[in-house]
C-alpha cells in the first residue's frame, strides 16, 4: 500500500506542477450524483456507443467498402461463385472466415439496436418526470439530435453490406430522396453519384458512417455530459432532496464502481446477444439484386415507424404543370418525421408557452403529478406503436392469418381515433393515481386493527405516515420542505443510515449517520398544489450513535 | 445503478412481528418494535411519532410502520463483510475464467464454415465466455460497490446558474465596447465587404458538392432504360424466350439482352401469361401484348421494390415492401396500397425466330415518382 501510496503521490504532484489540478481532480472526485434506477438507462446508451466504436473499429479492419464486382470464393459453400460487391463478400468474409468476426459484427448490430432503444427509453424517463425543464433544455435538444443521428447512422451501418435486404433499403431511400419537390431528383444523383444504385454509395454511406456521424455523435455526447457534469443531475423529490441540493453517493469510488461495472455488464449482456442470439444473416439474403426481393423483408426496429407510416398512406400524388409531387411518399417520410422530430425538440419551449413555467426546476416530477404532459407523452407513444404496428403489417398477417388490407384499413382510422382516446384515459388514470396519494396522506395506512367504540361502532384504526413519506408523497413548495443544505446540522429529517457526507466547495465533511429514511426511498415526491403535510418537522435530537464500520 | 428491493408498505404493515428477528445485529434500529417500544428508541420514535396523528388515527396499541434501516449486513458483521469479499472475489475469478476460456476457444475450436460440423459451437462458445470475462468484473465491481464499498448519502448543495444583473451588464458592455473598437459599426465599407467576403466564401464549398454525382436533366437516365426494339427478353441465366415457353398462369422475371442487362436495376421486368380473354388491354395498348403475354416493369411505381409477388388467381402483383397491389389483368392499375401509379408496360412481339422482343422502351419512366416527371 505504501508504495502504491507513494506512486500515486509522485504522479499527483508531476501532474499538479504543470497543470494545478488538485483542486479540480478532488472536487471531480467529490462531486455528488443521486441513485435511481431510471438514470441508468442514458447511461445504457453510453455504453453502447463506446461498444460500437470498439467493435465498429474492429470490424473496419476487415470490410471493404466497394461496390466493384467479384466472385465469391470464400467459405460459405451456397454462394460459392456468385458475383457480388465488394462490400458483400467481405461481410461474408468477417462472418465465415475472420475468427471471432461473427460475433463481433453482431455485438455491433445488437449494440446499434440497443443504442437507439436506450435512447428511447431515456428519452421518455426525461419527458415524463419533466427534467428536461428550464436550464435543461438545451441538454433535451442534444438529445433530440443525438436520436435523429443515431437512427441516420443506425441506418447508414446496415446499409453498408450491400445485402438484398439492406439494398432494398437503399432503393426505398433513394425514391424517398427523389420525391421532395424541386431539388429531390438532384438531390438523389449527387447522393449515389447518378441512378440508383450507381457504384459510389457504399463508399460514400462508409465514410458517413465511421467518420462523419460518429464524430457528430461523439461531440453530441460530450457536450451532453459535459452539460450534466456543469449542471448536476436532477433528483427525485425525497427527504431532505431541495431544489438546492443533491444527494447521492459521490462520483469517488463509489458512483465510479457502479457505473464501471455497469459498463462492463451491458458489454456482457450484448456479448451474449451476439454470439446466441442471431442478426442480420446477410448470407441467407444474398447481393442485392433490383429484380429480387424477399416476402417480410424488415429494417431495423428504429426505422420501423417510418415503414408503417409508408405503408398507412393512401396513394395521394399530385400531378401538375408538368410535374409529379408524391405525397404519399413525401408526407409519411420526409415531412412525418421532420415534424415530429422538430415537436420533440421544441418540447421544453412548447411546455413553457402552455405552462408560462419559466422557473427553475432540479427535482423531478412523478408522472401521475402532471397529468396533461403523462397524457400527452402516452398518446404520442401510442402513436408511434401503431405506426411501428402498421410497419410489420404483412408479418402480423401472415401469423395472425388476417388480411393485409384489413389490418392497413383498420390502423388508417386507429391513428386518428386510438391516441385521443389514450390520452383521456392516461389522464383519468394520473387523477385516481393522485387521489389514492391523497387517500394515504389524509387517512393514513390501514393497520389492520379494528377496534371496536364504546359506542359500538367498529373503526379500522389508520396509521399515519411518518413524514418523510408525507413529504415525499404530498410534496411541499421547497421552501416549506425541511432543507439539508451543506453545512447544516446533521440532525436533519429521515435519513437513512448511511454515513453521511456533506460535500462544501469540493471538500466532504464526515457527519453522524442520520435516522432511517423510510421504505419510500425509490418513491418520489408528488408536487400536488393542496395537499400538505399535516405535521411539520420539528428538530430532531441526535441518535449519537455512532456507525458500526 | 439499483437499489436493493424493498418490501412494499403494505407487506411491511402485514405482520410487523413476523420480521422482527430479521434484523438481529444487536441494531435496534433495524427491528420492528411496538408503538411503546417505540417512544424509547432514538430515530424511528421521532420518525413514527411525527408521522401519526394521533387524535385522527392512533391508539396507543396500533402498529407502526416499519420504518426500513439501510445498515447493510456487511456493515453490521464482519463475517458478513468477508462472505461479501469472498464472492467479489469469486466474481473477478470468473472473469480470468471467461479470459481464458476465450482464449482457447479461439485457437482450438474450428471456426470456419463447413469445415467441422463443431464450427456451430465457435460463437456461441466465445459470446459465453467473453461474456463471463465482462460479467465477472462488472458483477465483482457493482457487488462491491454495493455491498463493501462505503456506504454514503452525501449532500452537495447546486449553484445557481444566472450571473448577478451587473455581471451581465458588464460582459454586455464588454462586447459592445470591442465591437466598436473594431471599427465595423462606423466603418460601413469593411462590414459590407466583409459580409460579401464571408458570404462568398459560403459558396465555395458548392461546386465540390455538385460534382458528386452526375446532373439528372442531361442525363435523361430516370426516363430511359435499356429496352429498345427488337430488344429479346432474356431470363436471368441469358436464354431467350420463345412463345409457348411459358406455362399459363405462370410468370417470369426478364431482362433486355444487353450486355450488362441482368444488373440493370431500372431494366428488370416480368412477363406474364394467362387466358388471353381475361386480359383488358388499355387503350390504344391492344397489339402490346402477345396471345395473353404481356410485361410489366418489376420496379413499383411507389418506392422501387420489386413487385413479383403474384396472385394467379385474382392477376393480382402484390409489392413486399408496402403492399401496393397492382392488377395485372386490367393494365397493372392499382388496386390497394400507396402506389398512385400503374406499372409501366412494356410492349413486346415476337420475331421471326419466335422469340419475345420488346417493341421498344417504357412509354413512362420507371419507378418512383420524381418532380420532373410529367406523365401521370
């Protein structure tokens, strides 16, 4: 230990001569994240993408993105002499004869569907407890593009095979660029270097794909954290949780072993993926061919939606003055999502026109507390079901053995009548959520004991919350809620009995342990306007014990 | 990162007694007491006592909610501290297990198709292992983390993010205070020039990005394909097809006997044959098919996916991708999806050997729709 010790020390100070990062380096170390299972799920995405670049890189060392021709000759005996791109045999190659090349390429795949996925859920955890508000909503625009890039790169990845499958994609993607009015026709020749499918848009997708958007994304991230770190991370409302503080476990070591672990967990959970559960096996696609198709060909889950909004469109096309103007191509997939996307970027704006909340808000909110925004969130999930519903059609229909046009016709009126009517009954259920809330707060628990009046009467005797759980459930304005700011006396309100630490300008000061903080430690505050706690928080003495370590 | 489960409200107010030996590290803290009890002890009395109300609900005899402890078994027995330590151990163990089992699965399980009918095993084999090594360590890490690790709830307090109004005021001044000190507010003829010089320069990019690809009006290639008269429709393996080659109700994918002509993807088309009766040529079509042959692009009018898929009985031609329906009986109209074009038609005959020849190219472009396309 003591060499170690001294190592430590030697590199500490080499590095604090020429760069005087002490102060920074303890503050980092120091600095203080609160614990909820939900927060985990961006950090799923970081990992992921860290994933990616590792597996990706490995998987450039192999692929050869080139649409010239040539005659398979490697291991997989069926397509023995068949020609095909470049891009195609090569992707064979790291299937069947790179060693270990297999797997890695579908921990790539599996990590790109677990990227976005994460991304998603994330995405809604942030919408639905309101963190995205005010001084957050730049960090909800990175995110926002992060998903748009993401689902582009997402793209761009599986396109690079130059498979039946992915190239069908390409060919959709092509008629999809074609059809935006005026520049769409050019638009499409300079991408793939003339008519589909040409012989540049591997090349160009490759380059896309390793270096322009990953960088994009990269940066995206950075800033994300970055952001995170400046800011600090919202908290669930909770004893002794203000607008003010945070409370947690500490970045050092603590916070650092979870999250590492963590790291590597989510690379064994794609590990596993990869090599049991199969992806994307080109080989039984064969090259792209323009004359050939598979029946049930499917993109990856994330372009699903636009799939379905393609297929639920009637074959509305504008022809005049000389010209064609596809809607029924344009409209599901260049103007559906540009003005979804755009809606989910303008959200926290949105919210603040509607709310006129301009403040501050660090705690977060439990869903059933805001109503409008749950329903609204809940709706828009619907609707995007359904198109991801509508995107697999022809697959529901051979399974289910019901008719394509069947299940098209009833989606087409499901769109417009099934989100209002989520939206209502979210609503409804937020409102009997928040009652059962008051019902607790004002009667208390039932106990079980009934006791019977000298009047005759039978009562079951309730129990009142203790009243960390009061302030977690009923929520106090932060001015009410018993504070626990830095520095203040140890005896605060239900703690837990975990050492406390009070992190003051970097430095953390060892505080008696606190009184236990209360089965609703997972739980959250609802902020509701009428219900206060019935008592308030006297002082309370110190329990002077110390900590068994 | 989790925390441990914990028991819900109700399954705590069940039966208070029941658990109250769980906790038996000499911690009084941890165990469920009676509300008597619980005037005497140190945090939960206050805890509990606050919480009632005593004049609505309680009686002296009603039971109290269990109010949780977070003190961890490890912190209260050193036994239970080393038993931890052990499986963190066991854990980062696992991990050189993974490492190693990799490795020789790597260097001693045939890997390559078809080489051993034991390649099957190669990358579920390696995925377990290597997930063992990332798992060991990740398990080991979290486990401990959670268990030895010291157990914390620390407080930090948040700064306010907005700078005092004065502050503000200052830096504002700060950058109109250079602005005029550059000299572009007064100097009107250097902010126009440098508002064109830098405007230009936007333009510079332009011309690289233009030659990406080559221009679409000189090209005519999205109005053209490689079908030309007396053109033969070849199929895939390049022979011919002469009439009666083909079975009634049957269809085949043809392509234009070019050089290249299999790889076209604008060119691919299909060839059709039913009772020549149930065929309803368009107008001013009736001689572009040949004794109940007639051809369609493959390429669908609404996104570009082959449309093969067809239904002998109904002609109907159903595309994969978005379901447009076509009925090839009736000039290839459409009868359901979001095509809002038919099929182009290709018009063939038969030449002096017998075999089908295109009478020349598409009457339309083929594929999807585009804005300088005029024909509906």
């Amino acid at each position: 230990m003591t060499i170690l010790g001294k190592g430590a020390a030697g590199t500490g100070k080499w590095v604090d001569d020429r760069l005087g990062s002490s102060n920074f380096v303890r503050r980092s170390l120091n600095k203080v994240f609160p614990d909820h299972w939900s927060f985990m799920l961006g950090e799923i995405a970081l990992y992921s993408f860290i994933i990616l670049l590792l597996t990706g890189t490995y998987i450039t060392l192999f692929f050869d993105a080139s649409m010239r021709e040539v005659v398979y000759n490697g291991s997989y005996v069926p397509l023995k002499g068949v020609t095909m791109s470049e891009a195609y045999a090569s992707t064979l190659n790291i299937s069947f004869d790179v060693r270990g090349g297999l797997l890695m390429r579908q921990i790539h795949h599996w990590a790109a569907l677990l990227f976005l996925a994460s991304i998603v859920v994330h995405l809604m955890r942030v919408f639905f407890t309101g963190a995205y508000r005010k001084p957050r909503e730049i960090n909800w625009v990175i995110g926002t593009l992060l998903l748009v890039t993401g689902i582009l790169e997402g793209f761009a990845g599986y396109s690079l095979p130059d498979d039946l499958l992915s190239g069908t994609g390409l060919r959709i993607a092509s008629g999809i660029t074609q059809s935006i009015p005026v520049v769409g026709t050019w638009a499409g020749f300079l991408l793939f270097g003339g008519e589909f499918p040409g012989t540049a848009i591997v090349g160009r997708l490759y380059a896309v794909h390793i270096l322009l958007i990953p960088l994009l994304i990269l940066g995206l991230i950075t800033f994300h954290m970055m952001m995170i770190w400046y800011q600090k991370h919202t908290d669930f409302p909770g004893p002794g949780r203000t607008e003010d503080n945070v409370v947690g476990s500490r970045m050092y070591p603590v916070y650092a072993a979870k999250a590492g672990g963590f790291f590597f967990l989510v690379f064994a959970v794609l590990a596993l993926l990869g090599g049991l559960a199969q992806i994307n096996p080109i080989w039984l696609y064969g090259p792209y061919d323009a004359s050939q198709v598979s029946a049930g060909s499917q993109p990856d889950w994330y372009m699903g939606f636009l799939d379905g909004s393609t297929r639920l469109m009637p074959n509305w096309e504008i022809h005049a003055f000389s010209h064609t103007i596809p809607i029924n191509v344009m409209l599901p997939t260049v103007v559906l999502p540009g003005i979804l996307f755009t809606g989910l970027g303008m959200w926290p704006w949105i919210e603040q026109w509607i709310t006129k909340d301009k403040g501050y808000h660090n705690l977060l909110d439990r869903p059933r507390d805001k109503p409008m925004r749950t329903a609204l969130g809940a709706m828009s999930i619907s609707f995007y079901v359904m198109l991801l519903i509508a995107g697999g059609n022809d697959i529901i229909a051979s399974i289910f053995s019901i008719s394509v046009q069947t299940i098209t016709h009833t989606l087409r009126a499901a769109i417009f009548i099934v989100p209002p009517l989520v939206y209502f009954a979210t609503k409804r259920f937020c409102l009997g959520l928040q009652h059962a809330d008051h019902e607790l707060v004002h009667h208390g628990i039932e106990s079980g004991t009934i006791r019977r009046l000298p009047s005759g009467e039978f009562i079951e005797e309730t129990v009142g919350l203790p009243v960390p759980y009061q302030i977690t459930l009923t929520g106090v304005e932060p001015s009410e809620r018993p504070a626990l700011h830095a520095g203040e006396s140890p005896e605060g309100p239900g703690y837990g009995d975990k050492q406390l630490v009070t992190v003051h300008d970097g430095d953390p000061v060892l505080e008696a342990p606190r009184r236990p903080r209360g089965f609703f430690r997972d739980k959250t505050i609802s902020r509701k306007e009428p219900v206060r706690p019935e008592a308030t928080m006297p002082p309370l003495e110190s329990s002077g014990k110390p900590r068994s370590q | 990162m989790t925390d441990t489960p914990k028991d819900s409200i109700r399954d705590r107010l069940k039966s208070p007694a029941d658990t109250g030996d769980a906790n038996a590290g000499g911690d009084s803290r941890g165990s469920d007491v009676t509300d008597a009890s619980f005037q005497q002890t140190d945090s939960r009395a206050e805890l509990a006592a606050h919480g009632r109300d005593e004049r609505q609900h309680g009686s002296a005899s009603a039971p109290v909610p269990h109010a949780a402890s977070h003190l961890r078994h490890e912190d209260l027995s050193e036994a239970a501290a080393r038993a931890a330590e052990r499986k963190v151990a066991a854990l980062f163990l696992l991990s050189v297990l993974g490492v190693v089992g990799f490795v020789v699965t790597y260097f001693v399980v045939p890997f390559k198709y078809a080489e051993s009918p034991d390649n099957r095993w190669f990358t579920p084999l390696l995925a377990v292992f290597m997930a063992l090594a990332l798992g060991g360590i990740g398990a080991g890490a979290v486990k401990w983390a959670k268990t030895l690790m010291v157990d914390e709830e620390a407080v930090q307090e948040r700064h306010g993010f907005a700078s005092e109004a004065d502050e503000r005021d200052a830096t504002g001044q700060a950058i109109m205070a250079g602005f005029e000190q550059s000299g572009l507010p007064r100097r009107k003829l250097l902010r126009n020039t440098l508002l064109l010089g830098a405007g230009s320069l936007a333009l510079l990019p332009l011309p690289l990005l233009l030659d990406l690809g080559p221009y679409p009006h000189k090209e005519r290639a999205l109005r053209r394909t490689a079908w030309k008269k007396g053109v033969r429709l070849v199929r895939r393996n390049g022979t011919p097809i002469r009439l009666g080659d083909l079975a009634l109700g049957s269809l085949e994918t043809v392509y234009p006997d070019v050089p290249g002509g299999i790889h076209m993807a604008d060119a691919p088309t299909m060839l059709i044959r039913m009772q020549p009766d149930e065929l309803i040529p368009r107008k001013g079509r009736e001689d572009w098919s040949v004794e109940g042959h007639i051809a369609y692009s493959v390429i669908c009018t609404h996104l570009g996916c082959p449309v093969k898929l067809y239904e002998q009985q109904t002609h109907h031609l159903f595309c994969p991708c978005h379901q447009s329906t076509f009925d090839a009986a009736n000039g290839a109209k459409v009868v359901f999806g979001p095509a809002a074009r038919s099929l182009p038609q290709l018009a063939i005959s038969v030449d002096a050997d017998g075999y089908f020849v295109a009478q020349g190219d598409f009457p339309e472009p083929v594929g999807p729709s585009f804005w300088e396309r005029n024909s509906s």
